[in-house]
C-alpha cells in the first residue's frame, strides 16, 4: 500500500530540481560568505543571487530579505524584534486569535514582559473585521501582526485592507505569508506591509530555510546575538545551499503558478466531489475565502484522533491542529476562536491540504478511502 | 481464528518494559501490530516538563525498534470523569479507593478498547501479568504464571465480552524473563524503572497532591474508649492497619489505626500490629463481576484476596442478587478496607471481585472502620 499524502500545509516534499540545484552547492561551494577571499565570495555570490529571487518575487529590495531558519524564526524576529524595536512609541501589540503559534507564543511572551496584546476575534469563516481592528487600534500601537492565509482552514485575510487601514498609523505591519507564497499575489507594496515571513519548504524547497522581508527603515532588534551577518539582524554563518534551493523553489513556483493553482483547486474540487458522491456527511469549516491548498472538513460525531489514526492506518496522511509532546492531538485554537469553546467541530476536524504529491488519481483514491473509513466509523458508533 | 498477519492487534504502550515486550512478542508472532500510547493525566508543571511526553519518547524508540505503527489517544476527560472523580468521593466518604481496578475498568479495557476495536483491531493487547483461556464457549481469565506479579487482581472487573478481546502476551512469563526478552533485543525500554505507585500520583508526596484537591481536615487521634492521643492531618491519608507516621510515643507495643469516624473526623488509633479491632470475619461486597459471565445462586467455597499481592484466604461467598454477596473469612482476617476490591478465585481462575462495603464481625457490620 502506497499512503496518500494529503498534509502538504504541514511540509511539502522537495522538488527535485530544488535538490539537484543544492547537491552541487553542498558538495562545493563551501566557503564562508562573509569570508574575505574566493572562497568566502563564490558563497556570497550564491546567497546574494538567492535574496535577490526572492524580493524579486514580492517586489522587495535585495537588502529587505533576511534570511532565517525558517518560519518560526522569521515570525519571532518579526513580533519580538518589532516590538522591542519600537517600544519607545508604545507597547500595544495587535494580532489575533488564529495566528501559527510561531507568533501568539512570541506575543505571550511580550505580554510577560510587560507589553499589552490585543487579540482579534475571527467570525465562522475565519476572518476578521476591518472594523474590530479600527476600534483596538491606539495611539501606543506598535505592531499589528495578521496571517495571510491560515495554515489549518485556508482562510485569506483582507491583508491589502488591512494595510490600507494602517498606512497613516505608526504601527508596523506584519504578515506570516507561509501558507499564502505561490497561492496569491504577494506585493509588499500593494499590500503595504512592514514585515512579511516566508517559509521554503512550504512551497518545495528545502526545510530549515525562510526569510523575513523587513522594509528599510523598520527598526529591527535582532533575538539572537552573534556576527554582524544579515546586516545585523540574524547572526550566524549562512545556510548558502539552503539559500540556494529556497530560490531555486521559489523560481519554480513563478514559472508555473496558474497552471499549478488550477491544478490544486481541480484536486480540492475532485476530492470534496468524491466524497459527496459517496454519500458521506461532511462540512467545510471556513467560508469562501479561502486557498485551493487547504480544506478542513468536519465529520459530525466522529472524533479526530480516531479519525486521523484510521487514516493513517489506512494510507491515508492528513491532520489537524497540533499534537502535544505526548502525541495526542491538542483540541485546534483556530477552531476554537471560529465557532467558540465546546463546539462539536473543533474535535472532529481534520485538514486535508493538496500538493506536489498528489495526481488526479491519488485525490479521487484517497477521498475514496477517506469515505470507506467514515462509512466504517459511522456504522460502528 | 484468522491468520496472524490478518489479524490486528493494537497494543497498549505505556512506555514501560511490559508493554514493550508484549508488542515485541505480537510482532514475532507475525501479528499487525499498532502500538498506542494512552494520555490520561496532564501532570505538566511549571517547567513545561511532562512524564507523559518522556514515556510516548520510549514508545516511539520501541516501536521504531519493532517497526511498527505508533499513535497516541486523549482519555484525559473520562479519566477524570471516571476515575478521578471516584478516587476523591471515595476518599471524601472515608473509604479507601483502589483507581487502578477502576482505571482498568473504565478506561484500558473500556475507552480504549472502544478505540482500539474502532481502529479494526481484532485484540487489545496490554502488558498485564494474567491469562486468558479459551474454555468451550467461555474465556477464564487465570493468574499471571509469574506468582509475585499477578495482576488479575486488578483486572477482577473484565466481562466475557472484554475477556474475549484482550491479550495478554506475557501472562506465561516472569518478570526477570521479560526483562530478558527486553535485554536480548536491546529494547529501549530494558533497563527503565518500573513505575510505581497510583499513575497520576507518580513518585510525588501523596498527602501533598491529595491536599490539592480534597480539604484537610485536622483532627483528633483517640483510642476507641475515647482517650486522646494525637492530632491526625486529616482522614484521608491513613489507612486501615497503618502504622508509620502517626507519631504517638508511650509504653507498650506500637500504635497503629484501627478506624475512621467520618462524621466527627476523628481517627481510632489502638495498640498493637494484631489488635483485635482490626480483625474481621466477613465482608459485602456490591459491584461485583463475575468474570466467567454468570452469577451463581448458590453459596460456594473458593479464595480470595482482599488486597494486592495478598496470599489468598479461603472463604465462602453467598450471593444475594446479582452484584451482591456476603463473604465469609474461613479465619479471621486483619484489615480488610471499605473501598478495596474483593477478588475471588478458583485455583488459578480468577472468578471475578466486587468493591467492599461492609466489614462483618460476629454477624454484625463494624462502623468504626470508616
């Protein structure tokens, strides 16, 4: 049995034209970047060229783009860096209640010391109002920080709006654009953003690289201390094949971007038709606003670690939420602020999200086997 | 019975040997083994540290070892409903509370089972020390073959219809054996301690966890005619027949407590390891399970056990209905505990067990045992 992967919003596989660009970096190009010789600067070549695919692609400068470890780091850089940056025009934070825990964590955090945070509510389909932000907007806010896309319904939020909204405020804005880079226009003018996270495994490339697009200007304290690279802002000897692969994604995704789009929402479509047909009660959570990559279903009455186990059991890899240290499922804040504590979706929700891995074929097999394991579990309880 | 490979076993993994060589030998069997881990108890605390998050870690290292499928499953909320729940009426009732019969009643073998058979398993399988034998139409739940670690005791509330579900891969072994086992295949889990104690207790002070929960109630140590000799913390945290940290000096033999007054919170203390006080001749018992599927009507002579890792005791059961008998010790027995399972067994067949509720001397219930 071949297990269908349906979890590309968790990570995607790699292309390999991503991994055949880095084996030849890897193996050499092994010099230093900030290394004063040929060595050093063959690197810096790879890792400039690299930043500058990447602002490219969202109509950054090349000096914007700072490098990170990932999403995670990007996003603290971003809500932690901001914040102590600024805190000399005030310490009033605005996110909301479905951010990645890469930035509510950070935001907790700051509220510990000694920062005021205001979090957003979202409606049944996952968005927020353009009205809720107006009204928690104050004179001392310093940062507002709002996903792009959210990484367990697929929901897009009004980012150009809520950037026109700010641009005559002090406060900086950020975005986490993870789940949105290759799924939607991404301008950092047009959407009048300060500071936007990008992640490369998410869209093929490699895991343990992203970057943080942070305008000129933005005042920026670095959370780790080291050498001066990033123009001072992330310490620490660059990942140059990383860089390297995370362009070379990024390239990819640009060269067949509506083609790859139309392909996705045929795969969501196929799949959520697939199952229709084969009678199973289900429900989208989350309203029409949303990505081609992601779709979270409920299935009344069912729970979903029994769900998600039986998947898996049967080939089939989705997931939902996160899992605690201990490996059980943790009930999912998204839905939780979506449709209020209690409610019966939020422990029976599963997300199934589409991608490299997946053809025709695969979708309409694996609904199938989604089906046959509701069919199961709705006879039995 | 089906082949092997076609037949689903999910295995119970706590994180510890047992359960770890009982997934082993499913495995060489030939068995579809899934392993899973049980969350029922968060104990995270200030650090963020949790013993569950360290036992899944083992799980993962076995059942990567075995190569097998591992996922974890959330009975926090029933646990709580079911079994800790209990565990504080009891002790509120001044009853001794046993949760890991009620652990293995409501949750092991019935949540979880739930859960396993949802998965398409065929059996649970867990780490127990007991056996299973298929007799005609009936399954005999008998003693672990290791004497020293036979666990049906607190299994004594499994019906046939669980009985005919579960496995129990290392009921013909002894412990050092399976230590054995553990060791020639270099299981991650080999060397690791046995847990001891109530699970969600753990290693940590039972009087202060306890204290988290139910109010302590200080109040008088007195001898049964009234003389007092002490101040107890509160009743919960003695038990009948306990001798250590009552801190009452004086001549003669030691002082150890022989009842409870719940109503004015006073603890009986007497002289004595075999002080009268503590012997009784006979029990009810409600709740009772009888294991081999039907209640019998008629009195009979079997053994029984009052408490874990006790020698059995011969005794005659007559039951008044169907959940209810009256149990009577052939010789005198000290310290039997309201709130403690009764489990009743013929030779090696475990018979079933009930919870005691009265504790009977010369025809009459004693009221001083709490």
């Amino acid at each position: 049995m071949n297990p269908i992967y349906f979890d590309h919003a968790a990570t995607a596989p790699i292309s390999n034209e991503v991994v055949e660009a880095m084996v030849p970096v890897m193996q050499d190009v092994y010099g230093n970047p900030s290394s004063v010789h040929s060595f050093g600067r063959k690197a810096r070549k790879i890792l400039d060229d690299a930043r500058n695919v990447l602002a490219t692609s969202i109509g950054a400068q090349e000096k914007d783009i700072i490098f990170t470890s990932g999403g995670t780091e990007a996003d603290n850089l971003a809500v932690m860096g901001a914040a102590k940056g600024n805190q000399h025009l005030g310490k009033h934070i605005i996110t909301t209640a479905i951010e990645h825990h890469a930035v509510l964590h950070p935001a907790e955090q700051l509220e510990v010391e000694g920062f005021e945070v205001t979090y957003l509510p979202v409606n049944e389909a996952g968005l927020i109002s353009i009205d809720d932000l107006k009204a928690e907007l104050r004179e001392d806010t310093i940062l507002v920080s709002v996903m792009y896309v959210n990484n367990e319904t697929g929901s897009i939020q009004p980012i150009a709006e809520i950037g026109a909204t700010l641009a005559e405020h002090q406060a900086l804005f950020h975005t986490d654009a993870v789940q949105a880079y290759g799924a939607l226009p991404l301008q950092v003018d047009a959407l009048n953003v300060d500071l936007l996270t990008l992640s490369a495994h998410k869209i093929n490339g490699p895991k343990g690289i992203g970057a943080l697009y942070a305008k000129d200007g933005v005042s920026l304290h670095p959370q780790q201390h080291g050498g001066e690279q990033e123009r001072k802002r992330r310490p620490g000897t660059e990942n140059t094949a990383a860089a390297h692969g995370f362009a070379k994604a990024v390239e990819l995704m640009k060269e067949n971007q509506k083609e790859r789009l139309q392909t996705h929402k045929r795969y969501k479509k196929l799949f959520l038709d697939t199952l229709k047909e084969e009678e199973i009660d289900f429900a989208i959570n989350g309203g029409r606003i949303n990505v081609p990559t992601i779709v979270n279903l409920h299935f009344p009455g069912l729970n979903v670690e029994t769900l998600l186990t039986n998947f898996d059991l049967d080939g089939i890899a989705a997931s939902s939420g996160s899992a605690c240290t201990a490996g059980s499922v943790e009930p999912s804040h998204v839905l939780r602020a979506m449709f209020g504590e209690g409610d019966e979706r939020i422990t029976s929700s599963v997300r199934f999200s589409f991608g490299l891995a997946n053809t025709e074929e695969n979708v309409q097999e694996g609904a199938r086997k989604v089906a046959k394991v509701i069919r199961r579990l709705t006879k039995t309880s | 019975m089906k082949d092997p490979k076609d037949t689903r076993v999910v295995v119970g993994m706590s994180g510890g040997v047992d359960s770890s060589v009982a997934a082993l030998l499913l495995k060489e069997q030939g068995y579809d083994v899934v392993g899973i881990f049980m969350k029922n108890w968060d104990d995270t605390d200030e650090n963020g540290v949790c013993t569950a998050t360290e036992d899944y870690e083992d799980v993962i290292r076995v059942c990567n070892q075995l190569d097998i499928p591992y996922y974890a499953v959330n009975f926090e909320k029933q646990y709580w409903d079911k079994v800790f729940t209990y565990f504080l009426n009891e002790y509120k009732a001044g009853r001794t509370p046993n949760p890991d019969v009620m652990c293995n009643k409501e949750i092991k073998f019935k949540a979880f089972l739930d859960h396993a058979m949802s998965l398409g398993a065929d059996y649970l399988a867990t780490g127990h020390y007991a056996q299973v034998r298929k007799n005609g139409d009936r399954y005999e739940m008998l003693r672990g073959k290791d004497n020293n670690k036979d666990q049906t005791y607190f299994l004594n509330q499994l019906s046939q219809d669980v009985l005919s579900k579960v496995m129990f891969p290392l009921g013909h072994l002894d412990k050092s054996e399976v230590r054995d086992v553990a060791k020639e295949h270099d299981l991650a889990t080999a060397t690791k301690k046995d847990s001891t104690g109530i699970c969600f207790i753990g290693e940590r002070n039972f009087k202060e966890f306890l204290s988290q929960y139910l109010p302590a109630q200080p109040g008088n140590m007195e001898t049964m005619e009234g003389e007092v000799k002490g101040k107890h913390d509160g009743l919960m945290y003695y038990t009948l027949g306990q001798r250590q940290g009552l801190g009452i000096g004086g001549p003669g033999e030691p002082w150890f407590v022989v009842g409870k007054n719940v109503e004015d919170n006073i603890l009986y203390v007497g002289q004595g390891y075999h002080n009268d006080l503590l012997y009784s001749d006979g029990l009810e018992a409600s709740e009772i399970n009888w294991a081999l599927g039907e209640a019998p009507t008629e009195a009979f002579t079997c053994t029984a056990k009052f408490r874990y890792r006790q020698e059995d005791t011969p005794v005659t059961v007559t039951p008044v209905d169907e959940t209810h008998a009256k149990v009577e010790f052939h010789e005198p027995q000290r310290a039997v505990t309201p709130g403690q399972a009764v489990v009743l067994y013929d030779n090696e067949v475990c018979l079933g067990g009930g919870t005691i509720d009265e504790i009977v001397k010369n025809n009459e219930y004693i009221s001083y045992v709490g």
